[in-house]
C-alpha cells in the first residue's frame, strides 16, 4: 500500500487527529488494551472501560456499565471497542 493510500484511509479513521475511546469488557482483553501505550503514537486516548462486573469496577477508569452514557456524553466519546465474549 502506497503512503498516499494509508494517509488517505489515516483520514478516513479518524488518525490525523486525537482521540478518545472507551472499552466495553474490562476482561482480560479489555484490560490489556487499556495498558497498550502504542495508540499514544496514533493520537488515542483510551479514557475509560466498562463492565458489569462490581467487582472490576474501580469508579478512577473502570466504571460499571449503568455510566456507559452518562460518560460518554461528559467525555464527548465517539469511538468504542467491545471486548466481551
């Protein structure tokens, strides 16, 4: 693939600029995601994940699911990753 192409589909996704995402499952996927500081290069920022276990949930990045929009809107989130089975 050409630079022209991966710059053109870089725009398209959203990577010439910052962004924020959270992650539904804060499972063993989910967590290793949120320790990942490689989307540090691509300008993402992962601000929190999301579960419906109480005993994962830490209220600091790992909230229960019922919060999934209230944070969302405060966090102007627009991208999510779903990492449940």
């Amino acid at each position: 693939m050409s630079l022209k192409s991966c710059n053109f589909f870089g725009k398209i996704l959203g990577l010439d600029k910052k962004n924020s995402l959270i992650i539904i499952g804060a499972g063993n996927l989910g967590m290793a995601l949120m320790s990942y500081k490689g989307f540090k290069s691509y300008g993402i920022k992962i601000v929190a994940a999301f579960d419906v276990r109480k005993e994962v949930v830490d209220n600091e990045k790992i909230f229960d699911i019922s919060r999934l929009s209230e944070i969302c809107r405060i966090q102007k989130i627009k991208i999510g990753i779903i990492t449940v089975p």
